[in-house]
C-alpha cells in the first residue's frame, strides 16, 4: 500500500516551486506526485499552469482536459489560461 502522504508531500512541494517561479521543479515534484495519486486535482491543475509558464502549451492543455474529464469546474483555470500573455487559443480553443 501506498503513503498517502508521500502524494501530498509531493504536490506540495511542486505548489511550493511554483510560487518561486522554478517550473521545471515544479512540473518534475508535481508528476511525481500525480503518479501516486492519479486523480489529484491540484498536481492536474498546478501542471497545466506550469506547463504554460514554460511554454508546452500541448502539455497545459493534456492536463486541463483531464481535468474537464474528471467534472471539475475549469471556469477559474479558463480565466487564467485565456489571461495568459503567451497565445493559447490554437491549442486551447478560447
């Protein structure tokens, strides 16, 4: 069985990269952290925005229609896709 806490150490310290604007490291805790917890809402939604910072728009986008998949409200990431200063509405849509 898994540590449950081992994910949320993860995904933390992928939150925690991403506020010090360190994306690689981020995106590197934060897919650790989705591999042990496939269905985390924060590592899929944290990803996307870290994927957008280092322009994979492709990768954003993946986790953003997991995200959808899963029938978690996007509104607010939409904005914030949609407010992003890199272009996004070829992959994207909006």
């Amino acid at each position: 069985m898994q540590n449950p806490q081992a994910s949320f150490c993860w995904i933390l310290y992928g939150q925690y990269y991403q506020q010090l604007g360190q994306y690689d490291k981020c995106i590197e805790c934060l897919e650790n952290g989705l591999a042990l917890e496939p269905t985390s809402e924060d590592a899929k939604w944290n990803l996307c925005i870290s994927y957008l910072h280092v322009g994979n728009i492709e990768k954003a986008k993946l986790y953003y229609d997991r995200l959808v998949e899963q029938g978690i409200d996007v509104s607010e990431l939409k904005e914030m896709i949609t407010n992003f200063s890199v272009d996004t509405k070829d992959v994207f849509g909006f």
